[in-house]
C-alpha cells in the first residue's frame, strides 16, 4: 500500500501537542465561563449568499456538496470564521435568548488560503463577545493614551521579524529599522496587480508594510491592518476611494477599523463622519 500524502495546511498533532491543545482551550472555556459567558455552536455550513455578503470569497471558501447530489453549482460552504454564523443564530433565535447575549464559541473553521508558517486552511477559533460592544468603538483608544510606549508594532499577527528586529536594536540601545514605506510597495515585489486601479477599495497606499501584501494577493483591498505608514496622504487616497464608488459613510467605515485610534485614520474618519 503507498504511503498517504499529507495534506497541507491541515493540521494533526501528536497525542502529545493534543493534550497541550486541550489543555490550553479548557481554560479558555473556565475563563469565559467564569465571567458568565455561554458556550454556543453554530453549524459548520452557511449559504453561499449569505457567505458571500463579506465580499469576494471565491477563493476562501470551501463549497460542498453530494458526491451524487443535484446537479449544478454548490449553495453550501463552509465557514471561514465565526462572524457569519454567529449574525445568523442571533437573527433565527432572538426569541430564545435573553440580551444582552454573552456568549462564547470554540469551534472549527477553514480557510481556502495557501498554507504558510502560521496559517492553515483548518483551525480552532476562539471568539467571545456581545454585539453591543461595537458602541463602545466609537470612545475605543489605544494603549498609548494611558501609558507610554517605547515603539510600536502593528499588525493581527504583527511579523515575526519586525518584532526581532525592534528586540535586538533594544538591546543593544539602537532605534529599530523597521521600514517607512507603504503596503503598496510590498505588492510591486511581489508581482501583484494593484487592486485600486481595479476598482476595489484598498489602505493600501496608506499602510505600513509587514504584511506581504496577503490582502491585495487574493484580490482584496488591504485593510490597515499595520497601521498608518509614516506621512500618508489619506486625503488622496479618500479621493480614489470616493472614484471607487465609495460613499461618505463607507469611506468613514474604512478608516474605523483595526487604528482608529492613528491621528491619520481617525481624522479622516471624522472628515467623513456623520
């Protein structure tokens, strides 16, 4: 019989690592639990229409469908995080449960992503919250309007070697040389098309690198991730993304993701703001 090949970016641990897995999401659930949030499980599948409503997914979501089903195109995917299911099981029980709803899900979720150090196209997701915390983003600021910050690194993961690099320029008291320049530039050394110039709203041009430009590489606009690049034109690019179709509250929407709290974001957003 030959030997199977692996599948990648499909993890299977060792009943070693699985116990260290079990472990650690045990005491997530005491913790949730212990602060009265609930545990709720939503199904694997979503309709891929209402999939779809996050944007372009045809290359993250895993479609199914029966072997010998009907024939035609697939309506069932599966979910790609936990946001969707989780919008929909409010709607279909709201009925059933009492508000505000502290909940919190651990589950499986795939992504149709190639496969890297540190991400895979199957994994556990953790999420905890209740939907009226999106009213407290509008008082929200970051860390350093409290304490004071040596330097800072932005990213959901921040790389990996940005952090080494700010670790040792610390140590041996030098400033860290991390690069300036924009997310754009990351897209020129990759070979990727520009996004914008098709039409679809990207920060691009006003990020700071450090991503590799993932976004822009499965045809999606980037989302600021990283943070203001030192000196962005925001109102430049407001002015392409307003050429995009996008209006007034779409553009304030765009600068008031991950940085709101960054003068250059919060600025603009309040320029465009209600």
């Amino acid at each position: 019989m030959s030997r199977p090949k692996p599948l990648s970016g499909f993890p299977e641990y060792a009943p070693e690592a699985r116990i260290i897995e079990q472990s650690v999401l045990d005491r997530l659930r005491e913790t949730f639990e212990l602060h009265g949030f609930a545990s709720i499980e939503t199904r694997a599948v979503e309709p891929l229409d209402r999939l779809a409503k996050q944007g372009e997914i045809d290359k993250e979501v895993y479609t199914v469908q029966r072997l010998h089903g009907e024939d035609g195109p697939a309506d069932l995917g599966l979910h790609f995080d936990l946001t969707v299911p989780f919008a929909r099981y409010v709607l279909e029980n709201a009925h059933h449960l009492a508000f505000p709803f502290r909940r919190y899900q651990i589950q499986k979720v795939w992504r149709g992503e190639r496969p890297q150090e540190g991400r895979y196209r199957e994994f556990t997701q953790a999420v905890y919250a209740r939907p009226e915390f999106i009213d407290t983003l509008a008082t929200s600021t970051p860390i350093k309007a409290h304490v004071n910050v040596d330097f800072e690194l932005h990213g959901c993961p921040i790389n990996k070697y940005q952090l080494l690099e700010v670790l040792a320029a610390f140590l041996i008291g030098r400033k860290p040389d991390t690069p300036g320049h924009s997310v754009c530039i990351e897209c020129k050394l990759r070979g990727t098309a520009c996004v914008l110039v098709r039409g679809i709203p990207c920060l691009g041009p006003v990020t700071h690198a450090g991503c590799g430009a993932i976004c822009p590489t499965y045809n999606r606009g980037c989302y600021g991730c990283f943070g203001p690049m030192e000196t962005p034109n925001t109102p430049a690019l407001t002015r392409k993304l307003a050429a995009c179709g996008m209006g007034e509250r779409d553009i304030q929407r765009v600068y008031s993701t991950f940085n709101v709290g960054e003068p250059p974001f919060r600025q603009e957003a309040d320029r465009h703001g209600a």
